[in-house]
C-alpha cells in the first residue's frame, strides 16, 4: 500500500485533536473546534493557511519538497493520481508525509490564546452588564443616562449581553424607566436598548399603558434620526401582534405624523424604509385610514414614489392601495397632480406585485372618474402597458384585471386611434 493510502486510512480512523488546557488547568476545545468558532471573526496568519483549501490547517504534514499542507487535502489530492507538489508543480520522488508537529502545535496554542482572549472578553462585558443592570437600580439623571448608554453600547455590540440583560430581570427593569415624568434623555437610551430585545408578551401589554406610548411618541417626534428609527421599530414590535392595547397607540395623531416624518426623511434612506414599514402596519387597521387619509398621507406618498428604491416602492404601492378602498382615499389619490402619468410609469417596471398594486390605484381613480381617468391614462401610454401585462408571465388575475381594464379605456376611441396611442409596433398591431 503506498504511504499516502496508509495515511489517508489512518486520517479516517483517528480520533480528535487533543485538547489543550487553560491557566485553570480546564479543557479548551479541540483546534477543529477552534478554527470554526473563531476563524470569521479573527485574522489568520498565512503561514496557518493550507494553500490547497485556503482555510486553517487542521493537521499540517510536509512533503519532501518542504511544502506544507492539511493532511486531508494533501491526500484528495494524491488520490486523484497526482504525484506532483500542489504549489511548485515538481515530481515528488517522495509520496509520503511527514506531520509538522511543530506548526502545528503553534496552531494550536495561536487558535487557544484567541479563543482564551475572546471568552474572556465575553466574560467581561457579561460582567459589566450585571453591574449596569445593578447601577440602574440605585442611580438617577445623569448617571442614569450614562449608564443606560453603556448598556445600550454593549447590547448592540454583543449578543451574548442580550441574553445576560433577558435573563436577569432587564428587561423588566428598563421597562419600569419608562413613565409620564421619564426625561427623554433616559427613554431614548431605555428605548435604544429595548428594541433589541426579545420582548415577552407580559412585557409588550406593559409598554403598552397610555403613559409610556405618550413618551415613546414624544420622542419619535422629537429625537435623534436613530432614536426616531428605534422607537418605530418598538412601536412596531408591540403592534405585530395584534395587543388588544393597541388602539391606544393607533389612535395618537402624533403617532402618525411622526411616522410621515420619517418618511419624508429623504437623507435617511434607512428611515424611509423604517417608517414605510410601520404605516403599512398600521394602515392594516381599517380604524385609522380614514385618518391617515386625513393627514395628507396619499399626496405625499405620491410626491415620493419617483424618488424610493425598489423594496421602498413596493411597500408605498401597497399602502396606496389599501388607502383607495376608502372614498375620501380615491378622491385625495384623483386631485394629486399628474397622478395618473406617474403610476402607469410603475406598471411593469418592478415587481409583479407593483404591477398589482399600480393597476388597482389607477382602477379606483377610474371608478370616481371613468372618463377623465381613460382618456389621460391612454394619453400616459396605459394600453401599451396593458398589453405587456397580459401577454407577460403574471398571474391571471393580474391578466384578467388588465384585460377589463384595457376594454374599458378603450370604449372611447376607435381601433386606429388607441392603436396609434398604444405606440404599436407593425408586428404587435
């Protein structure tokens, strides 16, 4: 048997790396382990990287041209009927391996020392978590502040102090901070903290009362962007679930037109998103459209449609369209200058479902206004747009749609003439 087969048979038969111990004299991993425990998050040096698998060396062996490698990879690559070194490319008049024991014991201590270090950073900020847990108890202004932001710093920084914070009360405790006479100092870095938090049930009917979504609206209103951001996102962790509660914080006007604020927020694009989110939540409620509507959403929802990204547009389509069920709704959509230009532009441009949501607007503004909205859709080029919807590969709802849409717009105008409109070429026509 040639000496790379003995090897490669010994590779499967052998057991674990051995591991090493710490300072205590405990047990610390085994360098596979290691390797996967550490390696995304640290560095490693190139002499400790295999040049066949471009990853850690697990079991470094020498080949008789003084080229080292993992010993499974070296192998592979013997079995594959190469008899040549895999970086200088030189006949072997050697096969067989020999184990670096001393690479790899530096391997071993290197991977060790960073896994050591890096437990004992965890251990640290798992430590310092308690004592701000702590500190929180006893201390008021701004040392309170001071050591809420401490804490939020950690909690954004490591998963690990989530957990410590979950399972010792915090969340509990950062809750009760929050209150009518709770500075907004404290509650944007209580709120900070807590939206990154697994929240219970029992903790979101807390969060719930009618004093904390006063002050949580407060300070969407009036923070930072990241602190408007972070309390949106609590806002909509606490109404995902459908509380029973919830109508105290749909029925908050201030609510809504902090959210419209982070809409408009063109310089944040981030908060765009966020704030789009949570206005379609809350417009899943049929209690609160009719005040959206009221507030001036749709004209403004209109004016931004040009300037969002795709994930965005989508998102602002489908508020727009659960907005048109509403009468008040269709009309605020009809009086928007050039609304109708402007939404035939989206058919089949993004998504099938922006198809859907465009075309179901401009069929409710054609429901208040039958022939005003045909005879400017057509002029916006909506037949030709119609034809590529039914002859694409959308659902056939969509088609269907589409095709009532397209005998409808065109009962006033004659073959030639909407065929001219439709810009068809001599082929489609």
């Amino acid at each position: 048997m040639p000496p790379y087969q003995e090897d490669l048979l010994a590779t499967q038969t052998t057991t674990t790396t051995p591991t090493m111990k710490d300072a205590d004299g405990a047990n610390v991993l085994d360098l596979k382990t290691l390797i996967e425990e550490l390696e995304s998050s640290i560095e490693v040096p190139s002499v400790f990287i295999c040049p066949i698998s471009l990853e850690p060396m697990q079991d470094p062996v020498t080949l008789c041209t003084g080229q080292t490698y993992d010993r499974s990879n070296i192998l592979k690559w013997f079995s594959l009927g190469h008899n040549t070194c895999p970086t200088t490319m030189q006949d072997l008049w050697d096969d067989s391996v020999t184990p670096n024991t001393t690479l790899h014991h530096f391997i071993l201590s290197w991977f060790s020392q960073k896994y050591l270090a890096m437990k004992k950073k965890l251990e640290d900020v798992q430590g310092t978590a308690l004592e701000l847990l702590d500190t929180l108890k006893k201390v008021k202004g701004q040392n309170r502040v001071r050591a809420l932001k401490q804490l939020r710093k950690l909690v954004d920084s490591h998963l690990s102090t989530r957990k410590t914070v979950e399972e010792n009360n915090g969340l509990a405790l950062i809750s009760s901070l929050l209150g009518p006479f709770t500075s907004h100092a404290v509650g944007s870095e209580a709120i900070g903290i807590l939206v990154n938090l697994d929240l219970g049930s029992e903790l979101k009917r807390n969060l719930m009362q009618p004093a904390k979504v006063s002050l949580l609206v407060d300070i969407m209103n009036e923070g930072t962007i990241q602190t408007k951001m972070n309390c949106a996102k609590l806002i909509q962790m606490l109404l995902v679930e459908g509380n029973p509660s919830e109508t105290v914080v749909l029925s908050s006007l201030s609510l809504l037109v902090g959210v419209l604020r982070l809409v408009r927020d063109k310089k944040h694009p981030t908060s765009v998103l966020t704030g789009l989110i949570l206005l379609k939540i809350v417009c899943s409620r049929e209690s609160v459209r009719s005040t959206i509507v009221s507030i001036g959403a749709v004209p403004q929802l209109i004016q931004l449609l040009p300037t969002l990204n795709n994930e965005c547009l989508e998102i602002a389509l489908n508020i727009l369209e659960v907005l048109s069920t509403l009468p008040e709704g269709r009309l605020a959509l009809k009086e928007c200058p050039n609304i109708i230009p402007s939404v035939v532009k989206l058919l089949m441009r993004v998504s099938e479902s922006c198809t859907q949501f465009a075309l179901s607007i401009l069929w409710a503004i054609y429901k208040l206004a039958p022939e005003e909205c045909a005879s400017k859709a057509v002029e916006a080029g909506l037949a030709a747009k119609l034809l590529l919807v039914i002859q694409s590969g959308c659902n056939p709802v969509l088609k269907q749609k589409s095709a009532e849409f397209l005998k409808m717009c065109s009962l006033d105008y004659s073959s030639s003439i909407l065929i001219s409109k439709c810009m068809l070429t001599a082929t489609i026509q």
